[in-house]
C-alpha cells in the first residue's frame, strides 16, 4: 500500500497491518522486524512511514470513563474526534487539542501535541495520567511522571520510536458549553502582534494567522485570534458540514497571485477595532476540519509545514529576519500561524519551548529546498529547534543542535533495544 | 429496541451496533467467539452511547447450540444482523476440501442455522428486522474467490426466499451487498481507495435502508452499476476475463 503523511510528500510503499486486541500487537512486536506505529497518518512527513506499519485503527476502544471526575481510559487508536463526539455533549472536553480533531490518542502522545493554550495548558502529555506501552520484549508497562518515569519522558513526543503506547488515561475538563467567546484583534506589523501577544497573556487560547506576503511596513501583520469557554449556553455537537477536494483538485490554483489575493481579502475582513462573537468549539479549534482531504489543494507533488520555535529572547529580531527571508522568496505560504509558547516540559524530545513558534506550509517546489536551508541556519543561530511531526526533510545536525534531550533519548532506546524494532523513515533519516 | 449482531467482532457488525446505539439507544448484544474482544467492544459501547450492551459466546458451525442461544438471549431481538463470515484462501480452498468446507459453511450453512431459528420466532411475533451481509461476490463467480462467492450466492438466493416468506408476518429482511470494505478480512489484499468502503460509512448505509424499509441495497452505491457490468458480460467472454 502506498503511504504518505498529511504532506503528500514523501511516499513509501508499506506493508500495513492492523490489530484490535494487544496480544496481536505483542506478536508483531515479536518478529523483531523494525517497524512504525501509525495512527491517522496527520504527522505531516515521514514520522509514520516506514516499510512495515502497524496501524492502530481498530485498537480504538474506549475502555472506561468516570462522570464525576472525568478521568477517561481508552485505547491508543480512539480519535479526539471520537472523545469530543461521546463527551462534549456531556460536558467535558480535551484539555489541550491540535488543530485538527483527526488524530488518535497515541498520535497526540507521540507527537506531544499543543494547542492554542499552550502558554496555560501545556502539551497534550499534561493530561495524561498514565499510560500503557509495549516494549520491544513483548513487555507491557504503564508509566506516568511517577511510576517508570524514564518511559514516559521518553514516549511523549518520543514519534513511536519508544514503543506501541497501547492504552491512557487522560484527564479531561469540564465545560459549561460548547461554544467559544472569540475575539479577533488586528496587528499592524510583526511588533505590533507580539506586543498584543504579552497584552493578551491571560487569555485561555490565543493564536495569530500572519500574513507571511506582507513586506515593508505591514511585515508580520496578522490577526490574533482569542478565545475562553463560553460560560454557559448549549453543549451540542454542532458539526459544519464537510467538504471533500477532489484528487485532481490543480495545484498550481494555489499559487502566489491568489495567496495574495486571499491573505488581502483574510486581513481586510476585520475591521481596524477587530470582531467579537460567539463561535462553536469545532470552528474555534479545527477550522479546516470542514474540508476533508484538504491537502489535495496543493496538488500532486504535496507540501511541507515547517514550524520551528525560536526562544523568546531574541525572538523578535529573529522572526523579523525571518519573515522578511521568506517574503522575499516569492514563494506563498496560506498558512501560517504564529504563537507564543508556555515553558517547556521534562519530555526528552518534546518540541515546545518559552519562545515563538510559527509555523509555514509551503507546496513542494524547486525554490523551497534553498529556502528552508535559510530559515533552518536562521533557526539554529537563535537558539531555536524544527517540530518533529511536521518535518519530512531537517537534516540530523539540525536535530542534534535543536533537542538537548537527544543523547538521553537515544541511549534509553538502546537500553530496552528498541533502536532495532522501532524505525520510521524519519527516525532513519536523522539516524535517532 | 434490542439489536443482536452476530458475528459482533466483525469490523461491519460493529459499526452498525454503533449506529444503532447512537441513534436508537437500543439495547445492543454482541454474539461472538472471542468473548475477551466481546466483552472490551461492549463496554465501549456502553461507555459511548450511555445505552446496554452485552456480549454473548456464539460459534455459527455449533450448530447443535443455536437453539439454546436464541433461549438464551436477555429478550427476544428486534433486529438481527448476520455480520458474521470467512473469505478464507481461495487457492488453499482448491487444494484443501477443509478450507472449501469452512467458507461454505461459515457464510452459508451457520447463517442458515441460527436465521431459521430467529426467523421463526419473529414470524410468530409478527414483526422484526433481519438484516444479512452478503457480498457482491455472490452475485457473479469468479476465479478469484468463486467459494467464498458461491457460498455468498446461496446465501442471498437464502435471503430473498426468507423476504417473501416474511413478508406476510410484517417481517423486514434486508439483503446488504457491499463493494470492498477495509476491514480485517481485507487487510491484506491491495483495494483500490476510490471503491473502498470504511465500516462507518457501511454501517450508515445499512441504517438507513432499515429506516427506509428497503429489501437489498448495494453499499456504497457505485457497486449496483460495476455488479450491473460484470453480471452483463456474456459468459463466452467472461470465462476468459482475468477478474
Ligand atoms: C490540519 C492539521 C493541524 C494540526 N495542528 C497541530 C497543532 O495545532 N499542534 C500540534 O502539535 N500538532 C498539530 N498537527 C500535527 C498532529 O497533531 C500530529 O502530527 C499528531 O501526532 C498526529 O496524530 P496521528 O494519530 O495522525 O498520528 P500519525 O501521524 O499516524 O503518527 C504520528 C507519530 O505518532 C506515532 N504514533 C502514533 N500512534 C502511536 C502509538 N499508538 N504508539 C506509539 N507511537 C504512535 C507515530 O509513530 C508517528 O511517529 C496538525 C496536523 C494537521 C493535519
Ligand atoms: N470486508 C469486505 O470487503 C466485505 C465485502 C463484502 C462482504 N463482506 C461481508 O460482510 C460481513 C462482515 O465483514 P467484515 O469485513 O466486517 O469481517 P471481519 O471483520 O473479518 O469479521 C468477520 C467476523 O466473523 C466472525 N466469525 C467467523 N467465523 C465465525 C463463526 N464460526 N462463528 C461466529 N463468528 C464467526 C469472526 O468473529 P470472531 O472470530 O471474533 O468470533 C469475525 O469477527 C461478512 O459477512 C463478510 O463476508 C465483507
């Protein structure tokens, strides 16, 4: 079966297997033949791609949940999608989603995913309780920050490389609503958004869509996207209806002339004292969920996302250095979502740290690899590191100068021989 | 409304419990082999759609126990899905009459067993709903996989003689054929993506043809006009196709 992350790019040809009960999973782990574990393939490049695959699809039961404190467990192949759909009528909610609900459980952990709350929440491993991983010897061991805490540091934002997480217990939080009070407030230039960032600082979610073709003046112009939970109002599932792109759907309609033309009519849709109202949850956090297959409108040689954080120190001048880079590309980027990042975690390999990070989706061209050479030097000299789940090209330098936690990393995979079972094309790649 | 799936570990009967549970809050029983992934899909279930479920042991070639199960079961069904099934190895079939006789009777002989059974208590009840997974493998032999088709075949010839035999006692059969479906039965083999169904998306169509008191529908819908094709190849050309 032919394979690719969320990118399109690369491709691998991969024998893919399934399982729905953990014995199975012990088996395949058994044959000592390296493999990657795949949950909804979201990861953007090449972290769930390997010749052998273990797809945790049908490992996706929800094991127990308690109404009164809302400690969830459930399989690692169960959906966010999945969670909010059974308990957001209910009124409890993740505590920390990315920006699409499409990913399983065991991605998120993985991945140590973040989300618009960042700055207050933290990753999606500080919701994890506990949780349940197979090790190369057909062991299973829960681990949680206390109990083989070696484990767990290692398996959130660890991209499978630590084991199959097979099951977790996830905290969720309680809402009275599932409606969003959103604010959107418009930023005249890169200083003028980060200082609505450090304005804004108590918000509970917070997130900027910058237009990266701005030049001059208006460079970093962007509209900062607030949000809290409504405090009351309905708890209803209200799905938008979704739209599918078409496999033929022509690339080159997403080229620069029409990103211009959408990034003008995006920042001009708000006026200069910015919009408030009140929007349902599924639309304040997983806007492009609407449009299923979404990443068929970069047609057929796929894209790339390139999100890096840089530390906050510095950060401004970087990112002005940055941006002006990439303006003068002339290559277009709709994409592009800048925040500010809470502190970093005890996670070996988890990417968040005190510091911006923005991310970029750029269609596969052949001006983009000399770019982003650029921008990983530019990266680098800020002190600053490339997110794993999104990558598809960084070269192992790049992750060695970005990840302190990498030597511990790599000698705990020695350790419980792991290094010979768990591989990715990823992992490959940049030799973890 | 009590929905009893047979073959509950089935990726398809799954989904149409799940349906059934989100949309009916019906009270949902399992029926399988392997108890363990029984029990774990139940409490999933339960947990989910805040609805009942329970799982059942049941072996569709323990043909001497299909009584005691259907007297068994917490209250009589409303709606019974036959989900159950073996594609088995077509090639090891031709050499092994214990691989033949496991397709023919797991997908024909069981089904006919415990549906006889199910089918005459809703006949007495005067109402229900029995839905059959067929295939549209049934519905044209082919090299490929002409045991596990010819077993499908019977089944459905078995299905439409139970509809007008129904018919009269206001019971419903429905006669599903899907297309391909990523499942575990078909995790091997190399689908095409554009004609291949997810369980969810079967499982939809399956509830809303129950809703809509249909007698056979094909899911998804492409397939009534590629069967359309295939079954109008006249059969000098068909024996030399390669399909
Ligand atoms: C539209 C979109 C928006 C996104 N927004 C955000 C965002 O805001 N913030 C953010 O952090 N990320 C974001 N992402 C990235 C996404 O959240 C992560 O890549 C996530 O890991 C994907 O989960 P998945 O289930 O699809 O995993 P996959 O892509 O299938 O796998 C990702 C990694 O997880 C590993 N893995 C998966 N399951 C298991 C398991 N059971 N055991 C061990 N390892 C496992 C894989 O080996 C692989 O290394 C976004 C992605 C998309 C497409
Ligand atoms: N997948 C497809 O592409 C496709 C296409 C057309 C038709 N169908 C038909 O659709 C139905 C559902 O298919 P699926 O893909 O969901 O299959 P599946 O996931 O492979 O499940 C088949 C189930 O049948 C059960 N089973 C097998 N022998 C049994 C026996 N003797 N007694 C009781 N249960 C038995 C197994 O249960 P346990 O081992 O857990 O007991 C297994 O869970 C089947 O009838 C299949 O033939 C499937």
């Amino acid at each position: 079966m032919r394979l690719s992350g969320w990118g399109r790019f690369p491709w691998c040809e991969a024998r893919v297997r399934s399982f729905a009960q953990a014995g199975e999973a012990a088996s395949f782990v058994g044959r000592e033949q390296p493999f990657i574990v795949r949950g909804l393939g979201r990861s953007y490049g090449d972290s769930a791609l390997a010749q052998d695959i273990l797809l945790t699809r049908r490992f996706n039961h929800i094991l127990d949940f308690c109404p009164s404190t809302g400690a969830l467990s459930c399989e690692a192949g169960v959906s966010l999608d999945e969670i909010i759909a059974a308990f957001l009528p209910r009124g409890w909610f993740l505590p920390v989603v990315p920006g699409t609900r499409f990913v399983t459980v065991g991605g998120a952990i993985a991945g140590d995913v973040h989300g618009k709350n960042h700055h207050s929440a933290g990753c999606f491993s500080s919701c994890v309780r506990s949780l349940v991983l197979l090790l190369p010897n057909g062991e299973v061991r829960t681990c949680s920050p206390t109990d083989n805490r070696d484990l767990f540091t290692a398996t959130c934002g660890g991209m499978g490389l630590t084991g199959v997480i097979l099951a977790a217990e996830l905290a969720l939080r309680s809402v009275s609503s599932s409606m969003i009070e959103q604010k959107v407030v418009k930023a005249r230039n890169l200083a003028h958004t980060l200082e609505l960032f450090e304005e804004h600082g108590d918000a509970e979610y917070s997130v900027a869509w910058v237009d990266t073709l701005a030049q001059g003046e208006g460079s970093g112009r962007s509209l900062l996207i607030l949000g809290e939970h409504a405090p009351g109002g309905p708890l209803r599932l209200a799905e938008p209806k979704a739209v599918t792109i078409p496999s033929w759907f022509p690339g080159w309609l997403l080229g620069r002339p029409v990103a211009k033309i959408f990034n003008n009519l995006k920042y001009s849709s708000i006026s200069a004292n910015g919009a408030q109202g009140v929007v349902p949850l599924h639309s304040f956090f997983f806007p492009l969920d609407g449009l299923l297959e979404w990443n068929r409108l970069y047609g057929r040689k796929g894209f790339t996302q390139y999100q890096f954080v840089i530390p906050k120190q510095g950060g401004p001048e970087g990112l002005a250095a940055i941006l002006s880079r990439i303006a003068g590309s002339g290559l277009a980027s709709y994409l592009a979502v800048l925040k500010l990042f809470g502190p970093a975690n005890a996670n070996m390999l988890s990417f968040p740290m005190a510091g911006y990070t923005l991310a970029l989706d750029f269609k596969i061209s052949s001006g983009l690899p000399a770019l982003l050479h650029d921008l990983d030097r530019m990266v680098r000299e800020q002190g600053g590191r490339l997110y794993l789940a999104k990558d598809a090209r960084m070269e192992p330098a790049m992750l060695e100068a970005g990840y302190p936690g990498l030597a511990e990393f790599r000698d705990l995979r020695r350790h419980y021989g792991m290094d010979t079972v768990f591989s990715s094309l990823q992992s490959k790649r940049l030799g973890v | 409304m009590h929905v009893l799936i047979l073959g509950g570990n089935s990726d398809v009967g799954a989904a149409i419990a799940a349906v059934f549970a989100r949309k009916q809050g019906a009270f949902i029983t399992l029926a399988s082999r392997n108890m363990e992934l029984g029990a774990k899909k139940a409490k999933d279930i339960t947990v989910r759609y805040q609805v009942e479920a329970r799982a059942v042991s049941f072996d569709a070639l323990d043909y001497d126990s299909h009584v005691d199960f259907v007297v068994g079961l917490e209250s009589p069904p409303d709606v019974v899905v036959a989900a159950f099934g073996y594609l088995g190895d077509q090639e090891l079939a031709q050499q092994d009459f214990q691989e033949a006789r496991r397709i023919i009777e797991t997908n024909y002989l069981g089904a006919v067993s415990i549906l006889e059974i199910l089918a005459r208590d809703m006949e007495q009840r005067g109402r229900g709903t029995i839905i059959g997974l067929g295939s549209v493998a049934g519905l044209r032999g082919r090299q490929s996989n002409y045991i596990y088709g010819s077993a499908k075949g019977g089944f459905l010839v078995y299905l439409s003689g139970l509809r007008n035999r129904l018919h009269k006692a206001g019971v419903q059969v429905l006669t599903v054929l899907p297309g391909f479906v990523a499942t575990k039965m078909t995790e091997h083999l190399d689908l095409p993506p554009k004609l291949t169904a997810t369980p969810e998306q079967v499982a939809r169509d399956v509830y809303s043809a129950f809703r809509f008191k249909r007698n056979v529908i094909y899911t998804r819908w492409p397939w009534r006009w590629i069967m359309t094709v295939i079954r109008s190849i006249p059969e000098f050309l068909f024996k030399r196709t390669d399909i």
